[in-house]
C-alpha cells in the first residue's frame, strides 16, 4: 500500500470517506484493519530492532501484514460498492471507522524513558498473542463462502505460523532467561493481556458472519488460541493472568487514546497531497 494513491475511481480530495457499513463488510473490515495497524506498530522498529536480524524479521513481518490489509481491503471495497480502493479506505477513513482491535494500538516501543514497559518484549508477547489468534482466525476463514475471503486467508495462514513460531521462539527465550528478561516478559504481559478478551467478543456482526457462512465468530476461536498460548507460557515459565470483566472496544470503532496518533502519522502525507504520485 503506497502512501501515493493511484486511485481513478473518485476525485482526489483530503476530505474523508463515508461507508455504507454492511455486517459483512463490517466483518472484513474488523480483520483488515487489525493487520494494517498491527504493521504500523511493528514499522516502527524498522531501525530500532535490538539485533540486525531482528529489525529486519520485524520489518518483513510488516510488510506481510500490509499485503493482507491490501488485500482485505481492496476486497472490502468491492463488498462496500462505492468504488473506493485499499489506500483510499486506509488514508481517507476517519478514526472512528476503524474497526481494529484494540491491542494492536497500544505502543509496542519506548516512548520516552518515563513510559512504563513498551520494550521489545511488549513486541513480542504481544506479536505471540496477536499471530496465534490471527492463525486460528485465518484457518477458520479457508471455509468462507466468500471465495476472495478464502483466497486470502490461504496464503495468510502461511505468514501467521511463521509470526507464531517466531514471536514463541522469543518468548521461551526470554521467559527462560535472566532474571531482568523473565520480569520484562511477565510486565509485557501484565500490558497486553487486558486486551485480549476483545478478541473473542463475539457480537451481530459475527453471528451474522457465522449464519452466512463469511467466517467465524470470535468466540469459536478461544479454545484453539487458549491451548496454543497455554502450550507456550507453560514452557516459558509464565503464569497466566486471570481474566477481567474488562472489554476493550476497538472492533466497534471506540479506541483507545493511542489510535488517533498512529492514524495521522499514517495519513498525513496522503491528506497533504492528495492524489500525489512520484
């Protein structure tokens, strides 16, 4: 997705689109905005990694997630049926539209050196959570009656294991490590796991997806995800925490304060210049 929109379909214009929102594109849209954000996050350590190797895995991880949003969102535009196109609906789309989770806009880097947490480990923790509920989401997807839905979720499916078994591969490194690692792993955790009751809030749009046969509900994924991250806390040495009645609501285009800052970095070229190309 370029940040130069080569879109023929509407006039170039800074002023923000209005969808015309169906369960089914609600759905779509839920899953596409999870992955473009999710990436905006990981961009951010393009640079900053803690080893070379690592800044790059970061960044490809990125840029696997951006190839899904494309995708998922040039699909959402022909469900939506207005004619807009993937950086239209990514550059032009107020914050309240967004329909991601909320976990994927919390900073995942240090800030400053007030800012509690936000190290590497918050990254990969949360890169560990996030890739094993994008798995079972995506292998609930292969059977979607949507056939383009489907189609992307097959070749999604692949680049989510290998994000699992990476960010995993960290976490039992660091959950099995020095003292100093194992207590930033455990604060990472502390951070992110308020969040994940989100993921499996299941509401009209996913029983409507469900009846239709689009997709999943959210609630049909915890077993699968519980089993996984219970698998790999187990060996890493790590206690899960207990749940909380709290529910973030990010899927319902409420976020948290977080979201507004990365939506105007991202959009701030493309609201500048409009239409530019080079």
């Amino acid at each position: 997705m370029s940040t130069a929109t080569t879109a023929t379909t509407a006039t170039a214009t800074t002023d923000s689109i209005r969808l015309r929102l169906t369960p089914a594109l609600e759905y779509v849209l839920r899953i596409a905005d999870t992955c473009l954000i999710h990436a905006q996050r990981l961009g951010e350590w393009c640079g900053h990694g803690p080893i070379i190797e690592e800044d790059i895995a970061l960044t490809n991880m990125a840029l696997d997630l951006i190839g899904q949003a494309r995708a998922l969102l040039t699909h959402a535009g022909r469900l939506e049926g207005q004619g807009f196109d993937e950086d239209q609906l990514a550059f032009l789309r107020d914050e309240r539209d967004f329909r991601n989770l909320t976990l994927v806009e919390q900073p995942m880097r240090r800030s400053s050196a007030h800012s509690p947490g936000r190290d590497f480990a918050d990254t990969v923790l949360r890169n560990f959570l996030l890739s094993t509920w994008m798995k079972a989401l995506w292998q609930g997807l292969l059977g979607s009656s949507d056939a383009e839905l489907a189609a992307i979720a097959a070749k999604a499916l692949k680049e989510a294991r290998y994000h699992q078994e990476h960010a995993a591969g960290w976490v039992l490194r660091l959950g099995d490590g020095t003292e100093e690692s194992a207590r930033r792993l455990r604060a990472a955790l502390d951070l992110a796991w308020p969040y994940t009751a989100e993921m499996f809030a299941t509401d009209a749009v996913d029983e409507q997806a469900q009846a239709s046969g689009l997709g999943p509900t959210r609630a049909s994924l915890h077993a699968r995800w519980q089993a996984e991250v219970a698998s790999c806390f187990d060996e890493a040495g790590l206690a899960q925490p207990a749940a909380t009645p709290f529910v973030s609501t990010g899927t319902g285009g409420v976020h948290s304060e977080h979201m507004g800052f990365i939506v105007a970095e991202m959009q701030s070229l493309q609201r500048s210049h409009p239409g530019g190309r080079w």
